[in-house]
C-alpha cells in the first residue's frame, strides 16, 4: 500500500510512489518535480476558483436587479460573514468616531441660512441637495436624469415597493400633490366706534433686527400667516380666552360669555393652534387671533431685565410664530384625500380638518395693543377668564392661496439580508422660514448619522435588515409628506417595518427629551446611557434629561404650574424608565397611530431658564442657534450619535430590542392576562448566536454571503472537492435557529400591530391605535386608551366608555393570542 503524506496546510492528501523512493538521484528528482507540479496545480485551482467567484459575483449581481433568489434560508446564509466579522462594540466604535461638532456646524449654515418653505423653489432645491447627500455616502451612482418621480407613477410605486429587492442602496425623490395655501395679503385693524375709520393698524411683519443677518434679509420673504387657514374678513368685538384649551373656552362660556360672532384672542401654548380655531368656531367666532406671551417664556423676559433678542436672550417682541391650523385631532395630512395618497389626479374632498374662519398670528407688540383695548386701561388686567368683550370692533383680513401644490418627499433605502424587515429613519426638512432649530437641527443630526452610516458601509459592513432613509416635506403643514407617503403604501409598511426613528427639533434648549413607544423605552434609556454627555465627561446623554438653562428670574406663577406638570409627564413610565408616549405634531403619526409601528422621538428643549426659542419666526435663526441654544454644536452630535446607536441597535440586533414586558406593565390594567414575551426570544436568540459559531470558518468565508446563493450548483460542488464536504448538521440547525428568530421577530412587531382597530376612534376614525393618540383637545399631547378616556373625560358617557372598553379588551384578547408561542 503506497505512503501517504498529509499536506497539513490544505488538508489534501497527495499519495507517494515507494520505488520513487529507491530511485537513482535524478529519478527521485522527477518524482519531487512531479510532486511539486501536482501541488501547483491544486493552488492554482485554488486561484481559478476565487477568480471564478469574483468573475460570478460580477456576472449574477446588478446593482437594480428586480429578483432575489426567494427561499426561507436567504438571510441566514448571507449574513453569515456579516455575522461572524462585525463584533456589536466594534461597530458602535466606528460609528460614534463619526459625528463631528465642526461639520454639523457647517452643515447648518448651508441649511439654515435661506428660507425653504413646503412646496417653494428654495424647498425643491434642498431635497437635490438631500438626494445629492444620500447618493454620496450610500454609493449610489447618479443618472443622467434625476430620478425624481410624481407619486403613483409606476417609478414612485417601484421605488419603494422594490426594497425588499434591492442588492445595492438606492435614492430617490417622490412627488405629492396636496392643497395647501400662501398668503396673498393681511390686515388687522381696531375701528371706530361707528366702524368706519380704523384707529390702529397692526405692523404684521416682524422687525428684521440688522444684527441677525439673515432674519434681516428675509424678515418678509414668507408673511406671517397660518398655514391652511381660511381665506376670509371678520370683523366683531374682542374676547380673551387664554390658551383656547377646551376648559379654558368652557370657562369663558360658564361666566356669560357668547362667543358669536366675535373675534377670539388666544395665546400659544398648552395645545395645538389649530384646536384653539376648532372651538372658537365651533361656539360661533368669527375669527381669531393667536399671540405669543412672555408669560410663557420662563425666566428670561424683559420684566426680569434681559434684552429683547437679538441684543440679549428675551423674546424678541415682535416675533411672530407662524404655523398650521389644521385640526389635527381629527386627521393629519393632505385635507383633502384623508386616508389615501395626493396623487396629482386624486379625487378630493372639500377637507374637513381645517377651519372654516380665518385666523392671524401676531406679535407679543400687537397682542398688548389689543389686550388694552379689552380692558380699557393696560394689557394685565385684560388677562383674566371673565367673558368681556372689547367696546370697539377690531377686523381680520386673511387672503390666501389656497390650491394644489408640489412637494418633495427625498428617500435612501440601503438592503438589509433580511428583505422583508426595515427600520425607517425620518426627519421633515421644510421649514416656516430659515427654521435653525426647527427642522434644520434635525436634519443636521441626520447629516451626521448618515455620514456614520457611509463609513461603516466603506468598511464592508452591509445591515442585517433594510434601511430607509426619509427627508420628509410639508411636515409644517400637517405632517403631509409623511402621511401621503404612509397612505401611499399601508400593506407595505404593515408587512415590513419593524420601527420608525423620528427626528424633529434636534436641539432648541438645554434639557434632552425622548418619547416613545413603551416596547423602545429601555432600548432608549440604554443607548442615552451608552453616549456622553454633550459638554460633561463626567456625565451621560441620560443625565442630560435634568438639564436646565444659564439664566435666572422670577416665574410667572400660571406657566410655573404648567412648566411643573410638563416635567413631571417627562418622568412618567413604569420601572422609572422616564419615556413617556408619543402624542402627535411630528412625522410619527401615521406610522405609529395609523398603521401600529413601534415609533420613538427625541431631542433638546427649552427650559424655564433657556433663551426663549423663537417657534416658526425669522429669528429660529442660525445666528440664535449657534449664540444660545448650542454653541458648540456638542448638542447636535450626542443626538446623532444616539440616534445611531439605536437605529444600529435595531438595525443588527438577531431578535428585536422591542420590550412587549414594559408595554404591558405600562398599561397593566389591560394586560394583566397578557403572557409576558421575552423568554422564548431570548432562547431563539442564544441558540441562533450558539450553531453561527459552529459554522466552518471556509463556510462562511466563501458561501457565507448573499451572492454565493446565486452561485451555479457545479460551481458549488467544484468549492466542496476544493475545500471539503460541508458538515451538513450544523448549517441546517442555524439555518431553522434563523427561522425560529424570524417567527419571534415577527411576534414583536405584532405587539404593537395588535392594538390597531380597523374602525379607528369614535369620531376621528384616521386614529386607528387604541392604545395610543393625540388628545382630542390636545393635538400635540398624548392621551393613553383615548377611546375610554375620552367617553369619561369630554363625552361624560359611562355606557360608551364601558362599550370602548370592551372594544379595547377585544383586540388585547386577539393580542394575545397572536404572540402566543
């Protein structure tokens, strides 16, 4: 029987000749060369081989190739080098090197320093800046022609429809056609006794101070004016009604007022602007006017001794804060196509979320002009809930334009191994007029993650589930670029997204904040305790939640009481997790309370002793940004890097971070029943993490990959006789582990699906999520189980609450059946 010698470099076994042995010296010589030639010829097989897989990579993957290879294995076997290279604290490392205070900076100034209103040239513009932006870090290669497609399109409907196809990232810009409006012209006047000459003419242009460069250059490029209000004139006598809440109307109402026919003056604050419309119409008002009042802004006011912005840190006094008016609480999105997408030939309604009187917002200046013509005397004593009414008559003119317009929704999906689970990252970019804080912080932060997400990708790190980018437009109108787009594609958001990340206001104060739902609540906490603080190393980014401005001064006593309970809500949460729920007035709505994502919200806000931040007026300016909200930008960078870290954290995690125990502790009433979720994912997951290790290293580093799945079955042999027979045990075992992490992911994102009603809330049926919605007179703010709070609160109806009680006790029950193992 010949000797044999192992070869113990490849594992190959090459047989000798004995006689060769006994051969004469140049004999033994050609038994050695040819020896020698045999293994050449095995490395060189080994050569042809890789060269053969680079050539077939090449030839079997396109960048826009409209099918993969469907089987349920597919994720598993193409994660498996991803999975075995990329260590979860190396990753984060990489990440977090990234974001960087100087280009923030320098990204806010190209962003920040020129007017981009929904639906303007200057808003267009940006989202091929956006678009630009993505191709950049993602990858993609530019076309001749931008793909910028009109909603419903069969290129718009491919675009999103086919990331669960995609192999490489892509970009691309949606086109929606909602009704919106500008202002044409305004005017506020107080009249005569006789209503024929006019006293007073209100100045309703902010004053454009030189000292702030770009407010002064655009101190009238966008008029003070309430987006989606009512073209109309109204004239009638003044009554005050504070903030315009519903108890603050009911109020007015209980001491003999009657509103008919009047004109309401309300101050911002406590709920959303166009609820304060919604009930001064619904008691017979003729118009109203909305002001902001330095009550509100803390302890940095010109009573307590600072300077008017911009020559110190007080309210500027003729600041003016534009905004929406639709009525939120009833729907968000185009007013017109409530439920379905603004395609260009959609048919429409006459919109039943928007006000039907007009409406102005004026300056703090204005509004003590008009205060004093209540009271008689000076503007404080007009400041109480009694019902009286101006002598004289003022009038309200608000001509606006109202039609159908473009708008820009910019859009970047990079593909995951797994294709039918996708983590969306969103952030609106259209702005009232500069908008510094407000989206421009945001989308600041954004630039940064996805400069960290490119570097990751240049390092060869591909997700483990698909990632979509969104720079959402017309999200100051009423969220519309959002909600079109969620219309636009219901059952593909239903049957792909795992979590939406929004990001709005990254930074205006002091103080960070985050809300969400209760299942991201710890994943939340940990990551804010896993980035430093922005300007403590002491500290982290969770310390920054008692945060509080530089400045000191007495408090008004009302906002102090308001200001108390507002932090104390920051607070709420079972387990002191201190997350609390998502309300609405930002892009998570149609994702969370239409449609059940699992959504989450954070940011930096103002305190009772930050500079008051100018909401929606010339000065949410760049100039104010960098002097006192975040001078170093140190702000903008620990949100970006946050919100990396979770989106990473969902993005790469083999079983979702999403807490269904935490839900259930947080509306326990309800779950008492409901079997706590955890254990069986936490099998899943450990057995999974247990057979990839078990996987042959020449496994995973040659088939290991989502391209090897298209490999031809000679080519797969010809790599077994190379490199040996595959151990067929522990590949079949990961792959059905993969399986069982795909069934429990599944489960999760059930969760939150589960408290999706098909017939939505009594009375606003847009709000589908029985758990979770903006309140009815709130708009902004969150109410839990509305549709039983609200038949006890507003409705004071026992027998309804006791029936939408049940409804929610129904779908819990269908809950919990679902996620049953």
């Amino acid at each position: 029987m010949a000797e044999k010698r192992t070869d113990s470099k490849r594992g190959s076994v090459i047989p000798l000749d004995p006689e060769a042995l006994d051969a004469p010296a140049p004999t033994r010589r050609a038994a050695f060369l040819s020896q020698l030639r045999k293994a050449a010829r095995v490395f060189a097989l080994i050569v042809v081989v890789q060269v053969i897989l680079r050539a077939i990579t090449v030839a079997y993957v396109r960048p826009d190739r409209d099918s993969v290879r469907e089987h349920s294995e597919s994720w598993a076997h193409s994660a498996l080098s991803s999975l075995r290279k990329w260590d979860d604290a190396q990753k984060e490392e990489t990440y977090l090197s990234i974001p960087d205070p100087a280009s923030a900076l320098l990204a806010s100034r190209e962003y920040a320093t020129h007017p981009h209103i929904a639906g303007s040239t200057e808003d267009f513009n940006d989202a091929k800046v956006i678009l630009k932006l993505f191709e950049k870090h993602f990858g993609v290669q530019p076309t001749l022609d931008p793909p910028v497609f009109p909603a419903g399109s069969p290129e718009s409907r491919a675009a999103t429809l086919g990331i669960n196809k995609l192999r490489r990232p892509k970009a691309w810009i949606d086109i929606y056609y909602p009704v919106m409006n500008t202002p044409l012209d305004r005017s506020l006047s107080i009249l005569s006794a006789d209503g024929q000459e006019v006293e007073w003419e209100a100045d309703l242009v902010e004053d454009g101070d030189p000292r702030d460069p770009e407010a002064a250059e655009y101190r009238n490029a966008v008029p003070t004016f309430h987006g989606l209000s009512a073209d109309g004139v109204a004239e009638g006598q003044l009554v005050y009604v504070n903030y315009g809440r519903k108890e603050d109307y009911d109020e007015v109402v209980a001491k003999g007022a009657n509103l008919t026919g009047k004109i309401v003056l309300a101050r911002y604050g406590e709920n959303f602007r166009g609820l304060k419309i919604k009930r001064a119409e619904e008691l017979g008002a003729a118009g109203v006017l909305i002001y902001s009042d330095p009550r509100d802004d803390g302890a940095v006011t010109v009573a307590n001794g600072y300077e008017p912005y911009p020559a110190g840190p007080a309210r500027n006094p003729t600041a003016v804060q534009r905004g929406s008016v639709q009525y939120l609480s009833l729907y968000p999105g185009d007013p017109t196509t409530p439920g379905l997408p603004a395609y260009a030939n959609a048919n429409r309604t006459e919109g039943e979320n928007i006000p039907k009187i007009p409406s102005l917002p004026i300056s703090w200046a204005n509004a003590q002009r008009l205060l004093e013509e209540i009271s008689g005397t000076d503007a404080q004593s007009a400041l109480v809930l009694d019902g009286r009414a101006s002598e004289s008559k003022v009038k309200l003119v608000n001509h606006v334009n109202t039609r159908v317009m473009p708008i820009w929704n910019t859009m970047a999906a990079i593909p995951g191994h797994i294709k039918n689970e996708t983590v969306i990252i969103g952030c609106h970019r259209d702005a009232w007029v500069m908008g510094a804080a407000d989206p421009t912080s945001g989308t600041v932060s954004i630039h940064e993650v996805v400069k960290g997400f490119s570097s990751l990708l240049k390092s060869g790190w591909k997700p483990l589930r698909n990632v979509l980018f969104a720079s959402w437009d017309a999200e100051e109108y009423g969220l519309i670029g959002s909600t079109e787009w969620a219309e636009d594609f219901p059952d593909w958001i239903t049957d792909n997204v795992v979590t939406y990340i929004n990001l709005d206001v990254s930074v205006s104060g002091s103080r960070w904040g985050a809300r969400g739902s209760p299942s991201l609540a710890h994943l939340i906490r940990a990551a804010a305790l896993d980035v430093p603080h922005p300007t403590d190393p002491t500290r982290t980014l969770w310390d920054a939640r008692e945060d509080d401005g530089p400045f000191d001064g007495a408090l008004d006593a009302e906002f102090e009481k308001t200001y108390a309970a507002r932090v104390n809500e920051s607070n709420v949460g079972k387990e002191e997790v201190g997350i609390p729920p998502l309300g609405s007035g930002s892009d998570f709505t149609p994702f969370l309370q239409r449609l059940g994502v699992a959504s989450l919200d954070q940011g930096f806000g103002g305190t009772a002793h930050d500079a008051p931040y100018h909401y929606h007026s010339i000065y949410d300016s760049q100039r104010w940004q960098e002097t006192y909200a975040d001078p170093g930008f140190l702000r903008h960078v620990a949100v970006a890097k946050h919100l990396g870290l979770v989106a990473l954290r969902l993005i790469d995690a083999i079983i979702l971070p999403l807490n269904t125990t935490h839900y259930s502790l947080e509306l326990d009433d309800y779950l008492a029943n409901e079997p706590r979720a955890g254990r069986r994912e936490e099998e899943a997951e450990r057995k999974f993490k247990e057979l990839l290790h078990k996987i042959p290293r020449w496994y995973v580093s040659v088939l290991g990959s989502e391209d090897s799945s298209r490999l031809p079955e000679w080519l797969r042999r010809l790599l077994e006789v190379v490199y040996g027979p595959l151990p067929k045990g522990p590949v079949r075992r990961f792959i059905k582990a993969a399986q069982r992490v795909q069934r429990a992911n599944a489960k999760l994102v059930a969760f939150e699906r589960g408290f999706i009603s098909e017939e939505g809330i009594e009375g606003r049926e847009w709000y589908r999520h029985l758990g979770v919605a903006p309140g009815k007179w709130l708009g902004y703010g969150a109410t839990t189980l509305p549709s039983v709070t609200e038949a006890l609160t507003f409705e004071k109806n026992a027998t309804l609450a006791e029936q939408e009680a049940s409804r929610v006790a129904a779908l819990l029950d269908k809950l919990t059946e679902t996620i049953k193992v």
